[in-house]
C-alpha cells in the first residue's frame, strides 16, 4: 500500500535541520543530494573504525577501497 507522509519545515538555522531539509528537498525535486555517496562511504569507514577500536581497546588501520574502483 502506497503511503505518503508530510514532513513539515520546521523554521530553525541549526546546521542538522539545514542538512536534513537539503536532503528532502533533494529527495521531493530529483535534485543531487546534498552529501556524495564517496563521502558516505568514507565517514561510514571512520566511525566503523573508532567502534571496532573502541571495542579491541588499541588502534586499528583502516583498509579503504579506493572510490574509484567501487
């Protein structure tokens, strides 16, 4: 069943409401989103990493595919 929710604008200058309403308006209009699926991939990396280090308690190297090669 086809569902539709309205997401209203909600008047605020923080920095995540700016972000989160970049990637609905992107969203709504087909537009390009507002973070780059490489930066995605990379941030996803390091916060990965800082769990898994957390959780071995030393440092860890991170083994990143180049993006190009994706």
């Amino acid at each position: 069943m086809q569902v539709e929710t309205v997401i209203p604008l909600v008047p605020n200058d923080d920095l995540w409401h700016l972000k989160i309403r970049s990637f609905l308006d992107a969203s709504k209009c087909g537009g390009a989103a507002p973070v780059s699926s490489k930066e995605i991939y990379y941030n996803q990396a390091i916060l990965d990493g800082i769990s898994k280090s957390s959780e071995i308690g030393r440092e860890i190297e991170l083994n990143l595919k180049d993006w190009d090669a994706i």
